[in-house]
C-alpha cells in the first residue's frame, strides 16, 4: 500500500498523520459523547452552520466559543484554547 501526502493550506502531512486541530478535537469529542451538530449548536445557542464552520477550522473561534464548548464537550479549557490558538 502506497501512501499519497495529503496536500493543506499549512503543510504536507502523509493520509495516516493525525491532525489535531482545534476542530478536529470538538468533532471528535462531539462525537464521543454520541452529540449531532445540531443537538450541540442548539445546546450552545449557536447556529448549526456556525459550528459546522468551526469544526472544519474555517473560522476561528472567539474566547467566550471556546469557553462555552469547552463546557458543553467536558473538555480542558487551556487544551482547547491551545488548540484554537495553534492551528
């Protein structure tokens, strides 16, 4: 099996490389705990496509986001804010 580098916007990364970005961290943890989008944006207040664009790490989040999913995921607040603030 030949593995093909998966070309980013950052670096080159091979296909079996994890990437833990900060969105990564919430869909996976999103998911962990059996979460939809839409069941965590609406525990959140926030709009399902917002979320959605957070979780794909195509806008950053602002302070009191991190906050709040930090809570809501049962995550490290410091983690997620490193995350958020390493891309």
């Amino acid at each position: 099996m030949t593995l093909k580098p998966v070309y980013t916007d950052v670096k080159v990364i091979s296909s079996w490389e994890r990437v833990e970005s900060f969105g990564y961290v919430i869909t996976l943890r999103r998911s962990e705990l059996g979460l939809t989008l839409g069941l965590t944006a609406d525990r959140l207040g926030m709009n399902i496509l917002h979320l959605s664009a957070l979780e794909n790490d195509q806008i950053p989040p602002t302070n009191e986001e991190i906050k709040a999913l930090a809570k809501s995921l049962k995550l490290d607040y410091q983690y997620l804010l490193g995350k958020a603030q390493n891309p």
